[in-house]
C-alpha cells in the first residue's frame, strides 16, 4: 500500500473527500517554494501534487506555464524538485506526494535511474500528461513494480469506448480533468462533472479527483461533493505569483481545504 492508497482509506475511514493541491516546484525559488510546500499539510492538504518544470508544458495556460520559467530560470531542475521532496521527507512521511509533469526530463534521466531516485526522494505517484495509456510500457508499468502510483488523466473527451483503455494499468486515483482545454482556464460546474465521475466510477474501485477549473472555497466544495475530492493548481500559483507572503498563500489554501472537507 503506497502512502496514497493509505490516505484514501483514511479519509473513507473519516467521511471526508480529498483535497489536493498543484504547486510548481522551484516557484519563484528553491527556499520560497520548499516553505510553501512544508506548510501545505497544516493547511489542510491531503496530497501534495508537485509541478516538475518544464521548457514545453503544452497541457498548461499561461499561470502554470511562466510557474515553470520562473523556477527554470531560477536554476531548478529534476534534481532540485528530488531534492525538495527528499527535504519536506525529513519532517513528513506520511502526506503523499505526486510528481506531476512531462515525460521528456525523465527520459533523459532514464526510467530505471529515475525511478530509483524518485523512490528515495519520497516521491509516490506520478502524473506524466504526455505519455497516453498506448505507451505504458515506458513508465507507467515499470514505475508500478517500483511501488509508485501511476495516475491518470481522464477528460470530457474520453468516451465509453476510450475510458476502459486510460483505466486499465492506472493506481491511486483517477484525474479527472473537469474542462477541456488548458489548466487554469473556464470554471468548473458540479452539475456538469457529477455525471461524468459517476460514469468513471462505474468502471473503477479507484478514487475519482476533479482538477482545473476550481479557484474558491464554493467551487471546492460544490466539486468535492459530487467526486472523491478536488485539485487546486492554477488559483494557487496566481496567488504565490502575486507577491503574496508564503503565509498568505497557506491562508488562502486552508479556504479551499476546509471548502473540500465540507462536502
């Protein structure tokens, strides 16, 4: 049982839903981004999604997107993100975290030398949107036997006849991407997403998350009580890329956190 198996089980146990939160790692800086994300589990987050940079995140709008300068021109690379990781690691082994990103930078490293160190750093799941469910073979398979979690992203256009296929090898929790198009753009409806998770769920065991779209304590509820939890991503970069004090920014995360857990 990966550490993210082990706090779904918790949260059931509890009758809660899951709150996720994106972060870019390196975003604006090694020190500013590693204090945001040790704060992240008093603040209320279940499972800590961290954005490895990258120079061509073409799933990404502009929020993320210059995240991911930022932190490249800050010098944070795929060792740097580890190296944060294995950091917030030293104080907290039990909140999940999901490296998100691109399968480019993992490539150049080689799966095996990666998977490896990813497992050393602590992380426990990955999230690689440009590697689709035909090319499982890469990463997906083995970064299974290596005992990480290999999430999913499925989307308003995965229809009956593709869902089967994006489910087959996935673990931990499925994705689902609420809107169709880039991160941070349209709002999210629950009216909208409620049937498409219950169409995911019929299909799986595994916890369905609803991520983009969602940017207040009202959004964060209303989909988190139509799915298994939610994902915050863009709104909370906007607020780190406004100058906010990092306290401010784990002030604004705790709304949403408490706007999940109450649904």
């Amino acid at each position: 049982m990966t550490r993210i198996d082990a706090k779904f089980a918790e949260l059931r146990k509890a009758g809660k839903k899951a709150f996720v939160s994106y972060v870019m790692a390196g975003d604006p800086d090694f020190d500013t981004s590693l204090e945001l994300v040790k704060g992240l589990p008093a603040a209320g987050v279940d499972i800590i999604e961290l954005g490895l940079p990258f120079t061509d995140p073409m799933a990404d709008g502009s929020t993320i997107q210059l995240a991911g300068q930022r932190a490249l021109e800050g010098g944070m690379t795929l060792d740097r993100t580890l190296e944060l990781a294995r950091t917030f690691r030293q104080d907290d082994e039990t909140t999940p975290i999901v490296m998100m990103g691109y399968y480019n930078p993992i490539y150049s490293r080689g799966v095996d030398t990666f998977l490896v160190q990813a497992k050393e750093a602590g992380i426990d799941g990955l999230i690689i949107v440009d590697l689709p469910p035909e090319e499982d073979d890469e990463l997906c398979i083995p970064a299974q036997a290596a005992g990480l979690n290999f999430i999913r992203l499925a989307t308003p256009t995965t229809d009956d006849k593709r869902l089967p296929k994006v489910l087959q090898n996935t673990s931990g929790f499925v994705y689902y991407v609420s809107i169709t198009g880039i991160t941070g753009a349209a709002e999210a409806q629950a009216t909208d997403v409620g049937p498409e998770v219950a169409r995911i769920k019929s299909q799986t065991d595994l916890p369905v998350i609803v991520g983009f779209g969602i940017k207040t304590p009202d959004a964060s509820q209303a989909i988190a009580s139509v799915a298994d939890g939610c994902v915050v991503g863009s709104a909370i970069v906007a607020e780190l890329a406004s100058g906010k004090p990092v306290t401010e920014v784990l002030a604004f995360v705790k709304s949403l956190a408490d706007g999940a857990h109450r649904a």
